[in-house]
C-alpha cells in the first residue's frame, strides 16, 4: 500500500514538474538494466571508507535510515540482509558482500579488494557479473583519477560549477567543498584496522532465517525513487569513486572462484522478468489529446 501511494506522489509529480521528467530521463541515462543498479557500488564503497569495522560495515549497509540496499532478489517483497565475508590471504583481503536466496542457495553481489603492499593500499570493489555485466569496477579517485570515468550516478556537473575546489550548487544556491581526491585508502579507519594486529577474521555469522533482532527489513523502492534517495537526497561524496577500466585483482579470481556462490533462482527469477517487476517504475497514463 505504501509503495502504491509513493507511486501515485510520483505521478503526480511527472505531470506537475517538468523536472521530474528530466530526473526520470537521467536515471535512465545511468541505468544498467540489471538487478545491480540497486545497490550502488559507489555507495558502497563510500559507506565502507566510513565504518570503523566489517562488523559495522555490515550493519550500515542493512540499515534502514540509510537504505543503500535495494535488492529484494528473493522476490519476497521485502529488502535481503546483505552478509559481509571476509577471505583473506596473506596482504589481500577479498570481502565478499552476498545474499541468501533460500535455505539452500546464496548469491554474490560484489567484492571488494584490498591489498596492502608496505604503504600503498590498492582497492576496488567489483559488481558480480551476475548483477552488474562484465567488468563492473568502482575504486576511489585518488587511485587513478586521470585513466579512470566518474561514477555515472554523479551529476553534480549538471547543476552546478566547480570553482577552485567549491562546489556551487545553483539548486539551493550556495558554496560546497568539493575535493577532487578521495582521502588515499591508506588513512581510512577500517583499512587500518584491517591491518593492525587487533584485527581478528570476520565472517558474518548471520544466514537464511536467522538474522539480527534489530534488522527489520523494508519493501524495496521503485528504481526512479532509489535513484532520487541516492543522487538528490543523500548526502555522500559520489563524485568520490570512479569507474575503473583495469582490474587490479585479476590474479585473485582463480581462489575466489573456489568459494563464489551463484543462486540457480537468481537466475530464473532474473531471466522470467521478475526484477523488471520488482522495479520498473509503472508508466503514467498519459490521457489522449482532446480536439
């Protein structure tokens, strides 16, 4: 009911305000047309640089006042708990962010990467392939700011002028800092704890039908409304993390195939249209010119 009365706003807005057709018009222009596009990968990594542990990191990507997580790929009608595992060897650690799909089957919906050669950090997070098509690879700015393309999420061009390192928002007409540098890996609290010698293995130790008393999951959101909670509302530095065309990790991929899960439900629900259901916004009835 909640979903249909947003929905019915969201009409209402198209045909009220010219400008919701355009961010309708945008979030098209951005979209991958796969289940990925609802859980940002940018957003992801932005949350991940913010916590202080993978435990927290865990819980920040299930809450529900950020609500990063759009992804129902159980069709249940309600948002999965996204489970955090860490697989490491030796300097790289390889955190894999998954799903249950049932009692039985997990799926994968990312990997992020991380390794540490004497000060350098290197870090991706790569979309599985599954959900976000081949060589999806999202990694901060300060690691390859000229080869790499900015996150296709962010339009922050579009409504404003960068000048001297402020950002001018002709929206609400003012002055935003705007760095052209993400902080480098190397200073962000969870990479140092992730090397420090306090630092002990974590594997999420929730599964399917056992989850945290405090996680109480929330219907998902139409595309265009997730698009508008992310890139109008939310405040996060996406012009932050970039689109990388070179995987760092490619090395890695022969260990982690060993322990990649693939759900054989994903992908009949995905190739019988049950995610273009679950997420493409209904189009307004347009009524017929009278003469």
């Amino acid at each position: 009911m909640k979903a249909k009365k947003e929905y019915v706003l969201l009409c209402l807005l198209y045909l009220a305000f010219p400008s919701g057709m355009l961010m309708a018009q945008e979030s098209e222009k951005d979209k991958l047309g796969l289940p990925g596009d609802n859980l940002n990968l940018a957003a992801v990594l932005d949350v991940f640089r913010h916590s202080p542990t993978l435990e927290d990191f865990e819980s920040a990507l299930n809450s529900d006042t950020s609500r990063i997580n759009n992804l129902d790929l159980n069709n249940n009608g309600k948002i999965d708990y996204i489970k955090v595992m860490d697989n490491r060897e030796g300097d790289l650690h390889a955190i894999v962010l998954q799903v249950d799909m049932n009692e039985n089957e997990s799926q994968d919906l990312a990997v992020i990467y991380v390794e540490k050669k004497g000060e350098k950090v290197t870090l991706q997070v790569v979309g599985d392939e599954e959900l976000y098509g081949k060589d999806y690879i999202i990694e901060p700015s300060s690691d390859q700011k000229s080869e790499g393309t900015p996150n296709p999420a962010y339009e922050g061009d579009q409504k404003g002028t960068v000048i001297n390192n402020y950002y001018y928002d002709t929206e609400y007409n003012h002055y935003n800092r705007r760095p052209d540098y993400c902080p480098p890996p190397s200073s962000w609290l969870i990479i140092q704890f992730m090397y420090g010698p306090a630092y002990v293995h974590w594997h999420s130790p929730w599964h399917w039908d056992l989850y945290p008393v405090w996680w109480t999951p929330w219907s998902p959101w139409y595309w265009d409304q997730y698009y508008h909670h992310w890139y109008y509302q939310h405040s996060w530095q996406g012009w932050w993390y970039w689109r990388s065309h070179h995987h760092h990790f490619n090395y890695y991929y022969g260990s982690y195939n060993h322990v990649r899960r693939h759900s054989d439900l994903y992908r009949t629900y995905r190739s019988q249209g049950v995610y273009r259901k679950t997420y493409d916004n209904p189009k307004p009835q347009v009524r017929p010119a009278t003469k």
